[in-house]
C-alpha cells in the first residue's frame, strides 16, 4: 500500500460535541499522563527517604515503572478499541487509573508502590490509545495536524503547572497526597467522558478480534515505510524528552541548586514547549507539516551538540543551560504533534491498531532510552547533551528513511 493512500473502510464520524469541548476533552485525556509524570518530580527525594533508596539516581525507578506499564500496555489496546469501540476501553482505563492511584496511595513499601505506579500506567494507555484514535475517527490530513496541535498545546499546560502543584502539595502535606489529585483527576475525567463523549467508531466499522487480523494489522502498521520511519522517530526524540525528565530534578536541584524554585524554571521550558505547540497549530495548514517539523528536527540536533559542547568546555551554567534545553523542548512542539500525524496518517483503517503500534515502540522505547541515559547521571549536563545530540541524528536519519532520503519535501501534493 502507498505511504499515502487511504482504504475505502477508513472511518470519518463527527465527534458530536462543540470542537472546543473535543479539543480540551482530548488534551485533558492526554494530559493525565503528563501529570502522572511532572507532579512527582519534587516528590522524588521525599519517595527516596521514605523506601530508603540509597542510590539517588534510582529514584528514577518511580518515573519508570509508569512509563513501562503505559508504554508496554498500549500494543493491547487499539486492537481493543478497534473491536468493541472507543468508549468502554476508555472509561475502563480511566476507572483503572483511579483505582491504581488509590493504591499509590496506599503505599507502604516500594515494591507494591512501583507496581501500583505500572497499573497506573497501563490505565492510562487506554486512555491515551483511545484519544488518538477518536481524533483520527473524526479527522484527517492537516486539519488532524491542526487538531492535534491544539491538543498539544492544552496539554502542555500542564508540565508547566504540575511540578508546582507536587511542590505545593509537599509544603502542605506528604507525598501521599500527591496521588489523591490524581485520583480526583481521574475520576472527573471519567464522569467528564461518561457524560460528553460519544463513541465514535460505528459497529460496521469495527474489526474482528482474532489473532489473524490483529497480526496483519500490526503487520500492516509496521510495514508502511512512512509510518515505520516517523515512529521510530518520534521515539528517538521522545528519548531525549525522557532523558530530561528524568534527571530534571536532579540537574536543577543537585547541580544548580534551586531547591523549591526548581518548579519555576521547569515551568518556564514548559511554557516554550506550549508556545510551540500553539504557533505549529497556527502554521501547519499553511505551511505543512514536513516544513515545521523537519526543521525543528534539525535545531532540535544542533541545540543539542551545543549544549554537550559548552558542558565539556565551559561547565555548568544555569542560564546558558536553560537557555539551550528551552531551545531544545521548543522544538519538540513542532515535532512530536506532526510526527505522530505523518505515522497515523497512511493507517485511518486501522487507527486504534496503529495508535497501539506507535504510543507502544514511542513511549517504551523512549522510556528505555530516556531510563538509560538516566542511570549515567553524573552531576554533570553532558550526559543531557550527549541524549539530545545522539537521539536527535537517530531521529534525522529516521525521518529520511521515511521520506526515501529526502526532507522538507512530501513525495505526494496531498502530504
């Protein structure tokens, strides 16, 4: 099948709430994962004391185990959704999530603890599978872009605020307190969806559910050079997003020294990722997605060699620092949202099957990558730069595989 065609079961369905409703819905859908995440980056020492984790960069292991159950979990559940529809697989796993942040919660030693974080993960990859996928029932081309830049946008919000609300919620109480926010999120979130959201893939429209077709679907996901090369991609570049995350707290508190001001500055990258998210959104239709996206690839790369290049010369510099990683994350605004469309957009008739595929190799694979770089964490940024360079000329390559080693350039008018 061509990168670019379109089979004649592909599903387009009108998404039956206002579109700004659709959007927010399916940011704060999509949002519940970041804030799993962000909210627990001030809590991390706090965790640590409390399980007597004796070596600080194993901390990390409370970011990971979400990250593999979330990542690892959504192979399942496209061939899910594409079977018995969108809305029961997403309430169920917002139900899931709820639940898993109830026993988060109840916590008393850190192996029930990581295991509790996975389950929460797994619940929030239904979530996240089943988002995707109502936004490519409804949308397609560049105006799915558009949707999904918006979506991008919102979503941002919330790295932005969520450390802040971890770092509050410390001041004023344990971490424990920290998974009864996200409990109350989740279950908004579930009576919001329960109330609002329509299903929107119609029974002719659903695949059967036997080994046979969920393997050809799969097959058929991993075999479009288009998709395979913009997924892995899109991981490469999660990988360097990941890399960040993870040792975030380490490198502001440990190195730079800003203790409860960390959330600040944290917020301000954020807001640089939200801003590009906004501006692709307004720019993508006109401009297209290859244009924005293959070059904010590019800048991504070259921040990236200048940020491990002043960390061996010049040393640790919070302004110089923040200055190159906000560069950095900017251009994630511009990739991930076009990145993910391009994959999905040569799979319409299988959309949940395909959100599977990529959220699986994109959010695992970047979680691994993110996980490795780390466990090298050394009090130094290199080993930030070294993630943001190397992953970034991984994901360069990717993409001229994708586009049969040209860039910029769609090899058909309509991509």
């Amino acid at each position: 099948m061509s990168a670019r065609s379109q089979t004649s079961t592909e599903v387009h369905t009108n998404p039956g709430i206002p579109f700004l409703e659709f959007v927010i819905m399916i940011a704060a859908l999509m949002a519940l994962n970041a804030l799993a995440m962000d909210v627990m980056l001030p809590a991390l020492p706090e965790i640590g004391k409390a399980f007597q984790i004796a070596n600080e960069n194993d901390r990390q292991q409370v970011l990971i185990a979400y990250l593999i159950g979330f990542g690892g979990a959504q192979l399942f559940f496209g061939p899910i959704s594409d079977s018995l529809g969108r809305r029961g697989v997403l309430l169920g796993g917002l139900a899931l999530y709820a639940a898993a942040s109830v026993a988060c919660l109840l916590a008393d030693t850190l192996d029930f603890l990581l295991i509790s974080r996975a389950i929460q993960g797994i619940g929030c990859a239904a979530i996240r599978v089943v988002a995707v996928s109502v936004v490519r029932d409804c949308y397609t081309g560049r105006q799915m872009g558009k949707v999904m830049s918006l979506v991008m946008m919102i979503f941002m919000a919330v790295p932005i605020i969520a450390p802040s609300i971890g770092q509050v919620i410390l001041l004023m109480a344990g971490w424990h307190w920290i998974f009864s926010m996200l409990l109350a999120a989740g279950v908004i979130m579930l009576v919001w969806c329960m109330i609002r959201l329509p299903e929107t893939l119609p029974e002719e429209y659903r695949k059967s559910f036997d080994v046979g077709t969920i393997g050809r679907a799969y097959l058929q996901a991993l075999s479009n050079r288009a998709s395979l090369g913009y997924m892995l991609a899109v991981t490469f570049v999660f990988g360097g997003l990941f890399s960040f995350i993870t040792m975030s707290q380490q490198i502001f508190v440990e190195i730079f020294g800003l203790g409860v001001w960390f959330p600040v500055v944290f917020a301000g990258i954020a807001i640089c990722m939200s801003i590009s998210s906004f501006v692709n959104s307004r720019l993508v239709e006109a401009i297209g997605m290859r244009y924005l996206s293959h070059a904010a690839t590019l800048i991504y790369c070259l921040t990236g060699l200048a940020l491990l290049i002043t960390s061996l010369t010049l040393g640790e510099h919070l302004v110089l620092f923040t200055i190159l990683v906000t560069i950095t994350m900017g251009c994630f605004g511009f990739v991930g949202a076009n990145f993910n469309t391009m994959a999905m957009e040569p799979l319409g008739d299988i959309a949940g099957t395909a959100s599977s595929v990529i959220g699986f190799c994109t959010t695992l694979g970047g979680a691994c990558l993110g996980y490795i770089v780390g466990q090298y964490f050394d009090g130094t940024t290199i080993p930030l730069g070294f993630a943001f360079f190397g992953y970034g000329v991984c994901a360069i390559f990717c993409v001229l595989f994708a586009e049969q080693g040209r860039m910029f350039k769609a090899l058909h008018k309509a991509a």
